[in-house]
C-alpha cells in the first residue's frame, strides 16, 4: 500500500506510522497540510499535497489539522473530501474531523442521539456567560472548542473569576464554551475505538491539585476493563460522529452515571499502549490491510 501520513514536523506519530508501514512492505510519506492544494481544469480534478498526487495514495492518515485561517481550514476540508469523492481512503473522513474536532458540534451530534453528555451551555457575550455560569450552578469547565490534550482548560467556580475570565474570551473574540463541573469522582476513562470495536482502554487520574486527568497534563494512568455499559457508550459516541479511530473520554458524575465528555477523531496511543501492552499500530495495519484489500476486491 502507498500511504500518506499527514502530520507535523517532528511527530512521534508521524514516524511511528511511516517505520511500521515500512515494516509490513508498505510505503508511508509524511505530508503536510499547508501544501495542499487542488486544481479544476479542462482534464478533470488533480489534488496535489506538494509533490505528491493525492489520489496516487491508497490511504491518508489524518494526524494533525494545524491552526489557519477560516478560509485555510475550508480548503483543506474541501480537498479531503474530494480525495474521497475520488475513492482515496481516509482515516478519519473529512465529515468526522470536522465533527470531532468542534466540542460543541459534538456535544449536540452526541445528545440528540440521546447519549449522554454534561450540561453545556455556549456564547459569545460575557453577560450571557455569566448568566450561564448561575444556571450550571457556579462551577464550570471553560474550555475551547478547537483545543486538545486538556489545554486551555479552566475549572472556574467563583463569580469574579468568572467575570474575569467572560470579558477576557468576549475581548479575544473567543467563543465562550461552559460545562457544568461533573462532581464525581476527578479520573477518566480512555477507549481507543478501532471500527466499532475498543482496542484498549485505561482509566486517568489528575496529578495532585489539578482536575485535568490527560496525560500530556500528567495525569496517572492505569489499564482499565471497561463494563458493558462503557463500551457501548463509546459505541454510540464514534457511530453519531462517524470516526473510525478514536478515543472516547467518559466520566462518571456525582449520581454515578457515565457521561462522554469528550470525542478525539485524531487520538494519541502513547500512553494507552505503555500502559495496556499493546501494539496499536500493528492492530491499526491489520485492519488497514484487511479494508483494503476488501476494497480492491470490490472493485476487480
């Protein structure tokens, strides 16, 4: 297999990908976003990644959707899903990026399936904020829409904190995304989800003083069997936003009841193959080869 792996300079990921591939007899070159571009001409479509044609590629493997501009972001979406259109496998499609990638846009997808969710309230105006703040009942988590690994997140739980920090993300143009803080217990549960089915799993506890159970936030992590129950949550969770690879972050709130929290369409397995003992990579190719493989047959 020819594969394109699109992702930052100086990926761990990156090269992990490209070395296992390169292991199994396939080809893996490392992209980048901003190279991107596309031509529609008398011939027909051709989607260019630098020098590459995208559609010489049999799959893409999305690592990474580097900050630009709204216009940047639209083109490179409009591409993939071209690349599609075209018959390139991507993993993870273009339609699931750009669920998974918005908290809000999945917060919503997620519960109008009926699925579990916290309280979630968004806006633009410090007033309205600070209205919010009062209904989920003056303890929240303030967090990005666009964001991961647990930056840029805020547990805010007094008035003139939260005025503060309203007016500073009203001046910054930012919109203003508010949870209600789940009072359970302070770990989380990571299912890494492989066409419908988890791979591994692992529960993550905050370092002391903090709320935050990531890793990357130095959170403690320990593998973890998840119940009927948690895997069906992340199931449903990965069906509603349509990722094929993903990881799923559940929580448990104050009246025990498991809640998603949080839908990764370009996750990490670092730390969840160090401490589960398993080879994501090689799991991820089996399946890789297998889709491909039934895919070449469909079309013979």
């Amino acid at each position: 297999m020819k594969i394109g792996v699109l992702g930052n300079d100086g990926s761990w990921y990156v090269d992990q990908i490209c070395a296992a591939a390169s292991k199994r007899g396939h080809t893996a070159t490392p992209l980048r976003f901003p190279e991107i571009s596309g031509r529609v001409l008398s011939g027909g479509t051709e989607l260019l990644i630098g020098e590459h044609r995208i559609t010489d590629f049999d799959a893409l493997l999305v690592r990474t959707m580097p900050p630009g501009s709204l216009e940047q972001v639209v083109l490179r979406m409009d591409i993939l899903a071209t690349a599609v259109a075209l018959g390139v496998q991507i993993v993870n499609s273009p339609k699931s990026m750009e669920c998974a990638v918005d908290k809000y846009l999945t917060t919503q997808k997620l519960a109008l399936a009926g699925l579990p969710v916290p309280d979630t309230i968004v806006c633009e105006h410090s007033e309205a904020a600070m209205a919010a703040f009062e209904q989920l009942g003056r303890d929240v988590v303030v967090k990005p829409i666009f964001g991961a690994e647990g930056r840029g997140i805020l547990r805010v739980d007094h008035p003139e904190m939260a005025l503060r920090t309203f007016r500073t993300l009203e001046r910054l143009n930012a919109t203003i995304y508010l949870q209600r803080f789940l009072k359970g217990p302070l770990e989380d549960i990571r299912i890494l989800m492989l066409d419908g089915r988890p791979i591994a799993s692992m529960k993550r506890t905050p370092a002391a003083g903090d709320f935050r159970a990531n890793a990357a936030q130095q959170g403690h992590c320990t593998a973890w069997n998840p119940c009927e129950l948690e895997v069906e949550l992340a199931k449903r969770a990965a069906e509603v936003t349509e990722c094929v690879f993903s990881g799923i972050d559940l929580m448990y709130n104050e009246e025990g009841q498991a809640v998603i929290i949080e839908v990764n369409a370009v996750p990490g397995w670092r730390n969840i193959q160090k401490t589960c003992d398993i080879d994501v990579l090689a799991v991820f190719y089996d399946w890789l080869e297998r889709t491909h493989n039934k895919s070449t047959e469909r079309k013979i």
